[in-house]
C-alpha cells in the first residue's frame, strides 16, 4: 500500500517503562516526526498497558510518563501537530476494551505469539494477570478509537494488529456496520538496532542501550565499550562488517554513505582499527545527540508545562475516541439516552 495515496489516520505509542533509546530513535520516533508532517498522528503513552505487568510498581510507570514525553519532545514530536496522550486519561478506551473483550477466546489470547513470549520472558510468579493477557484487546481499543488505519509498529506487534483486524471484522460483521476501521501495520524500513553488546536488540532489560538522555561521557563510554568483531584483535587483521554492531549504528546515523562504504572495504581488508572506526560513529552520533540533550534538557526544566501538554492532549483525544465510543454504543443498541 503506498501510504501517500490517502488520508491516514496514524496512531503509535510506547509503553512508559523506561527512558527511549537510540533504538527508538531510529526504528520509531524518526518515523514519527517525519509523518506528523503528512498525517493525523496520535501517539499514546500507554500506562495502562505497563501496568498489566508492572502493576506492584506503579510509580514506575508514573516516573516514566514524563521520561517518555521529554524524550518524544527532544526528538521532534511537536505536540502542535501530533496528539500526544496518556491512555488512562482517555477512559473511552477502556469502555471500548470491555465490550471487545465479548469478541475474543481466552485461546485466541494465548496463541497471540507475542504474548506468548512475553509470558515466557516475565515469569509471572503468581499466575498471569488477566489485564495481561488481555492487553492486544485494549491496544486494539487505542487503535479503533482514533479509526486508525496505519500503526507504525516494530514484527513484534505484527499480532497485535492482527487481533486488532480480527476485532474491528467481528464487530463490524455482528452489528451489519462499518463503523470500526481495519488498521493496517506500517513496518519500518530500517533494521532494528543491534545492542552495545552485539547480542540482539537494544534493549533496557538487556542494559545494552544508549539513552536519549545519556551525558556526552556516558555516550563515550558504551561505544568504547561496544562490541566489534572480537577476532578483529589489531588494525590490520580483516574484519566482518556484519554483525557489527559499530557498523549497524554507522549505517543509521552516517549521512556519508559513500565514506561508509569505503570505510567498510577498509575494515573487510584490514588496516582500518576499532578505534578509528568508534571515533567516527562517535563524530556522527554525538551531534545528533546534543541537539535532542539540549532540547530535552529544556523540556525537562518545566516539567509541569509537559505535563500540561499530555493533558492538553489527552483531552484532545477524548473528543475523538468519545465520537467512535458513541457510534458504537449506537451499533450494539447501547444508545438508551435517545427516545426511540
Ligand atoms: N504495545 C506497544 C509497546 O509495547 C505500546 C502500545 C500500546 C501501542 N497501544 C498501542 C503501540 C497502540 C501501537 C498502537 O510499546
């Protein structure tokens, strides 16, 4: 589908769990700050959606809301254009997740695969929560409430937009209507950023991340540190290019495509060591990072203005999801303030 033949209507978010990374940066937020300027574009910070597995931590999520809305701020999300909200403060959703919750098996649920994983990696002691397991049919509320029809996402929600579609047919089919839109997944052109340590995805849980909001020498640090090509011992021995993790974050941040390519024969020759290879992802990285340090630094000085702008759009949000929360209501013969 090409995205620019319509009018889309565009919702993502992130759950506020931990500070955004450069991860984020690459495989999402600049994604966001380029299609605000084409599209309606709503972007959740889903607290409800942390709290199903961190629900005896709550002032976890708390802390992060605006950790999460500082870093969507420094990278460009522009609250003018792009409705930035909290899902608690938009109570439609949750009304909207109690009446899908009549469309889905509990096995529908348990196959989903990404829930499936997930419950692999927490290891609920006491059993899983029942808010946890039902979490797809709430995210598929946050979508259908906007009548998103694009959602950005990472192959790890690819589930999610499917149990959404399955909702938004079943609801449509058993009350003969259209009201709800079938979202279609946006999937990012860019590879997923590695971590430092080379093993998979940057990620908080596998502290192989380097923050938004990272100091120049924290930075400095973790590249230093950053896995290479461990049989790459001195310049001059070949090295690999893939699977470097130096390398995948030199073809993200890099605008010298030419100079890459040149640098990556280097390195597959030999002669090209990890120093001068760190130093000039360092010289491309850290730019970039001051801009977004100093425009977060600014955010964050005034965390009550921040605040106000997620409940501003909160707000805005409400108006939008209340209008779809009605048109269902009406399509389920739930309309008992009209006469007749
Ligand atoms: N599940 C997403 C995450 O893990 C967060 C999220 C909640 C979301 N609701 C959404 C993403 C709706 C896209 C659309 O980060």
């Amino acid at each position: 589908m090409s995205i620019h033949s319509a009018n889309h209507i565009i919702l993502t978010g992130d759950r506020p769990t931990g500070p955004l990374h450069l991860g984020h940066l690459v495989g999402s937020l600049r994604g966001r700050v380029r299609l605000q300027h084409e599209f309606r574009q709503f972007c959740i910070i889903a607290d409800m959606q942390a709290l199903t597995d961190n629900a005896g931590n709550p002032e976890k999520i708390r802390s992060n809301i605006l950790e999460v809305a500082f870093d969507y701020l420094a990278a460009g999300i522009d609250p003018k254009i792009t409705t930035i909200f909290i899902q608690s403060l938009v109570p439609e959703l949750s009304e909207l997740t109690m009446y899908y919750l009549n469309l889905v098996t509990v096995s529908r649920l348990q196959r989903n695969p990404t829930v499936k994983d997930e419950i692999r990696l927490r290891r609920f002691a006491r059993g899983i929560p029942v808010g946890f397991l039902c979490y797809p049919v709430s995210q598929a509320a946050d979508i259908t409430a906007f009548k998103a029809d694009l959602v950005p996402v990472g192959s790890d929600q690819l589930p999610m937009i499917e149990q959404t579609t399955e909702i938004v047919r079943s609801f449509n089919r058993s009350h003969n209507c259209s009201v709800l839109v079938e979202p279609k997944p946006l999937l990012s052109s860019v590879p997923r950023l590695p971590g430092t340590d080379g093993k998979g995805k940057m990620s908080k849980s596998l502290d192989n991340a380097i923050y938004l909001s990272d100091t120049v020498d924290v930075v400095h640090d973790k590249v230093k540190k950053m896995y290479t090509d461990p049989s790459h011992l001195r310049p001059e021995d070949p090295g690999t290019v893939e699977g470097n993790p130096v390398f995948a974050y030199l073809d993200a941040f890099d605008p010298d495509k030419a100079g890459l390519d040149a640098m990556k024969a280097h390195y597959r020759h030999g002669g090209l060591g990890d120093t001068a290879l760190k130093r000039r992802l360092l010289d491309v990285l850290l730019p970039e990072l001051d801009t977004i340090r100093e425009r977060r630094r600014l955010f964050a000085r005034d965390p009550a203005q921040v605040m106000g702008i997620l409940r501003e759009g909160s707000r805005a949000a409400r108006t939008v999801a209340a209008q779809t929360l009605e048109e269902v209501r009406k399509a389920m013969q739930l309309d008992y303030s009209s006469t007749n």
